[in-house]
C-alpha cells in the first residue's frame, strides 16, 4: 500500500470512530444521562458530552469534505474525547462512552500527527 492508500484508510477509520462516538455521545447524555439525574446531569460532565458529540461530528464532516483544516481539528477532537472518556469513567455507568472516545482520541491523535 503506498501512502495515499494509508492514509484513506486511516481516514476512513477515523471517520467511523468520529461518527460512532457522535451517536453513542449524543444518546447516551439525551438518554442514560438526563434520565439518571445527579451527577449525570451535573453541567460540566453534561457540557463535555455535548461538546464531545459535537466536535466528532464536525471532525468526520470535515473529513469526509476533504477540507484543509480537518487535521487541525482532529487534534483539538481528540483531546474533548480523552477528557470526556475520564469524565464518563468518574462519573460512572458509562462504559459504551468511555471506550467509543478513547478509540475516537486514538484514531483522531493519528490523523493530526500524520499532518504535522
């Protein structure tokens, strides 16, 4: 595989754990977390979670777009994702979340370092 070939690869694989993180974000603080109450709906943790649901669907837009910036954004993705992945695990009973950021953080870390 030459390295255009990688790096759609990549980018497909950063693209999916973008989208998979926005969805399983997005539900899970409309559902799990304003259904649960307390902590689950303090501001900070509910803000992170929104914040990280919008800025996974924004990275795979842009991707997806092939604009120039997406990279650039990718990074500042994967750092809401490893802070929303910390905050899901503290507060608890959100496993699906914790791991669809960490691999999110991961894929999204890639793809900012691969452009630099």
């Amino acid at each position: 595989m030459d390295q255009s070939t990688y790096v759609k690869h990549d980018m497909q694989a950063c693209i999916a754990a973008c989208t998979s993180c926005h969805q399983i974000c997005l539900q899970m603080g409309m559902n799990h977390c304003l259904e649960t109450g307390g902590k689950h709906v303090e501001p900070s943790h509910f803000r992170l979670l929104m914040s990280c649901a919008e800025i996974c669907q924004t990275s795979a837009n842009l991707m997806l777009s092939g604009a120039v910036h997406s990279s650039a954004v990718c990074g500042i993705c994967a750092e809401i994702c490893e802070a929303c992945a910390i905050d899901c695990e503290k507060t608890g009973d959100m496993n699906e979340c914790v791991e669809a950021c960490r691999d999110c953080a991961e894929t999204c870390k890639q793809m900012a370092d691969m452009h630099h």
